[in-house]
C-alpha cells in the first residue's frame, strides 16, 4: 500500500530532476521513485558489507587465522585454469606479521 509523503525541494533541484526524467522517458514521480529505491538499495548493500566486515574481523581475532590474498589468487587462478590446486593453508597473524 502506498503512502504519501511530501518533499520540498530546491527549484534548481526540481527542474533537474524534470529534466533528467523527461530524458529517460520517466515521470518525474516514477523517476523520483526510482531513484530513492536505488539510493536505499546502495545504503543496505553498505550496511550489509559493513555489518559482514565486523563479523569478519571478530572472526579473525577469535582465531587470529588468515590467509594470503597472493595464496588465494594462485590458488582460483589454479582452479579456473583447470589445473590441480593445492589448497592454501592459514597462517596466523602476529603482531610482527606485515605482509
């Protein structure tokens, strides 16, 4: 079910936003639309990487394990090639680890 909301917005802001709709053969309100559904779709997609780093962090600090994106690299481009890949094996990073 819809709901109405009202925006206020700058003149310069509407004629652009008129303009910008009438070139893309949209409305002003289905452009409109648009363009907050895609604006919120990047700010959950945002939240969501950034909610996966924390975990990923905590992760790596319960564990202190990781693995070496040039041993990852070799590893997919192994794969892909369709040769025999070796799995990388994790190493644990320590304070003195600056790779």
């Amino acid at each position: 079910m819809a709901s109405t909301t009202t925006l206020k917005l700058p003149g310069e802001l509407k004629a652009r936003i008129v303009e910008a709709a009438k070139a893309s053969g949209k409305s002003p309100h289905a452009f409109m639309i648009e363009a907050l559904n895609n604006h919120v779709r990047l700010a959950e997609m945002r939240r969501s990487f950034i909610n996966d780093a924390v975990a990923s962090a905590a992760e790596v600090n319960a564990n202190g394990k990781v693995y070496t994106m040039e041993d990852i690299q070799a590893y997919i481009l192994a794969l892909t090639a369709g040769k025999a890949a070796k799995r990388p094996k994790p190493i644990t990073l320590d304070d003195d680890y600056s790779h």
